[in-house]
C-alpha cells in the first residue's frame, strides 16, 4: 500500500479494543481504505465487524465517552458520534459482515473503490478483490460486479456524485449500465434520490462526470 491507514487514530484504537475485548474479527472497510490511500482527510470510519457490531459498538462508545446509536437492529449496525483530535465530528460505524466471508461482503459493495479492506493485524496487506486500487490511480468509478447497480438502485445517483467529489470518471461499462438501468431509480425512496441530488447539483460542475441519466 502506498499510504499508511489511521492505526494511530484513537477512535480507532477504542474500535479495535472492543472488538479484542469480545473476541470478533474486524476490518476497516470502505471509504476510510479509498480516502486513505488517495491521502484524503479522513472524517469517517466503516468497520466491518464478524459478529456482535451493535454490543462491539457500545463498548467502544463506553471507552469514548460518546454516543452510540443503532442505525439497523436486524443487520446489527450501530454509529458512534465522536471528535477526533482536532475536534471535527467523526461517525464510526459498525456492521456485521453481510455475507459468509469479508470477500464476500466487498462482493455486495457499490464499486471497487469502496470495495476494499485491511486487517489492523495485517496493516502491510491491502484486501482488493476486485481491483479498487488500479481503479485509484486510474481514477475510475466502477462498478463491482453486474449485479451491483441492480441490488441498490440509488447507486445509479451516487456513482454520478462519487465522480463528481473524488473528480473522477465513471468507467464506461458502468456509464452504460446506468444509462440502461436509469427507470429504475423510480424504484428509490423520494428521500433518498433527494440527497443525492442534493449532492449532485452543489457541484460546480455537474457534468464533469461524463455521464448523463435520462
């Protein structure tokens, strides 16, 4: 890996220590792998967690100090609303693996950038089953695997406005699978199109990306 990842982040380390304490297995996943890479700030940290997220959760808020919220009590997902150490607002979230195996659970994620992990025990070794960091330096958002636009529609919105935040280009495969897919964004929560809209439209330019949806 070409960058280090926050090990020495103490939100992370309470993390870490709650999951010790409970004897699970857990990774950083997600958008804390991509932004760390890229040397983005990192304001916001995905732990995938074998079993237990929502006790690990609050154990690691008892060790902060901060508030902890279930976010989904059926997919054992919780958050910790937290401050770094240089007071900006932080949310740590923890979810139990959705699948089987972690390689299974990057399966189901939205794009390779975002479908990427690493073992705090193995900090040396980046997890990237599908390619996300070839992606990283060729600065494209694709989409993990065929199914992925299908299962989660509002992804065909959040690839534009993943394009558009890391100044990136949709990869063409995926351009055309959201052309393709676009009627079924009808399918998506009102609330949850608005927000990514939202996103969108707050852009300077918000065709940067290449890529239209009719």
């Amino acid at each position: 890996m070409s960058r280090s990842l926050p090990l020495d982040s103490f939100l992370l380390r309470a993390a870490l220590e709650a999951c010790a304490g409970r004897k699970t297995r857990v990774w950083l996943v997600g958008g804390a792998v991509r932004d760390a890479l890229l040397g983005r700030p990192l304001h916001d940290l995905d732990l995938a967690v074998e079993r237990g997220a929502i006790e690990v959760a609050r154990e690691a808020a008892a060790r902060l100090g901060a508030p902890m919220y279930v976010l989904d009590a059926g997919r054992d997902t919780a958050r910790i609303v937290a401050y770094d150490a240089n007071g900006a607002r932080v949310f740590v979230d923890f979810s139990r693996l959705r699948e089987a195996t972690l390689e299974a659970d990057l399966a189901g994620r939205d794009f390779t950038i975002n479908a990427m992990a690493m073992d705090p025990a193995q900090p040396e070794r980046l997890i990237d089953p599908f390619g996300g960091q070839a992606d990283l330096a060729a600065r494209l958002v694709r989409a993990t695997g065929d199914r992925s636009l299908l299962d989660d529609p509002i992804r065909l919105l959040r690839a534009v406005r993943q394009s558009l935040d890391l100044a990136f280009s949709i990869e063409s495969d995926t351009a055309a699978r959201i052309r393709q897919a676009a009627a079924l964004i009808h399918a998506v929560s009102a609330e949850r199109v608005r927000d990514e809209l939202a996103h969108i439209i707050a852009r300077p330019y918000p065709t940067a990306c290449g890529c239209s949806i009719n």
